[in-house]
C-alpha cells in the first residue's frame, strides 16, 4: 500500500479536457473510481459507500469523483493518518503523493 504524501486536506484542479473526460466515463453522484491508468484509462474500480478497506491489486494512476462530491481518502484501512480530502477528480494520483494504493475511502457529506 502507498503513502498519501500530505497529511492536510488538499483540493486539486482537474484542467478542463480532464474533467470532461471524467464526465464521459459516468462517474456517478456518491461514487469515487480508482483508475489503474493516468487521465481515466484503464482498468477501474468504484466505490459507492464507506469503505474501511480498500484492497486493490495495482497502483491508482488517476481518481474520477462526481462533480460536487467530497471524498477522504486515506492510505491505511480503517480511516487512519495519513488522509486526504478529494473536491475534484485527479487526471494523474502521483501529483498528489498517491504512489501506489490506498487503504480506505469514504464520502463525506
């Protein structure tokens, strides 16, 4: 399992072409989407609900969210530090220290 290299919350700006490519995938209201591959390629993996742990059998090249939603992301299981709030998809995870998998995701409202 990867680190998640910043402990604060960190809000990170998709560029335009990026964020409409989230669109295009269907990336659902309440749903974050591992992709294996930078710019949403790639093999993916949803997530629609709390999730204590997260065991992925490859590294997160980039991370879709629906518009408007707000996802923490932690690097180990059970919502422990290091964590990460995510307003906004990641066309490539390693800009935000993601080198690897994470441990636990969850919604927050």
């Amino acid at each position: 399992m990867a680190a998640i290299a910043s402990m604060a919350a960190f809000a990170f700006t998709a560029t335009a072409a990026s964020a409409e490519k989230v669109k295009k995938s269907g990336v659902l209201k309440g749903e974050i989407v591992f992709y294996k591959l930078v710019d949403y390629d790639g093999q993916s993996y949803a997530i629609n609900q709390e999730t204590p742990i997260v065991s992925l059998q490859w590294n997160i090249g980039s991370i879709g969210i629906h518009e408007g939603d707000k996802w923490e992301i932690c690097a180990r299981s059970r919502f422990r530090d290091p964590c990460m709030i995510l307003t906004e998809s990641v066309p490539k995870a390693e800009d935000i220290g993601i080198m690897g998998g994470i441990g636990s995701a969850r919604q927050i409202k």
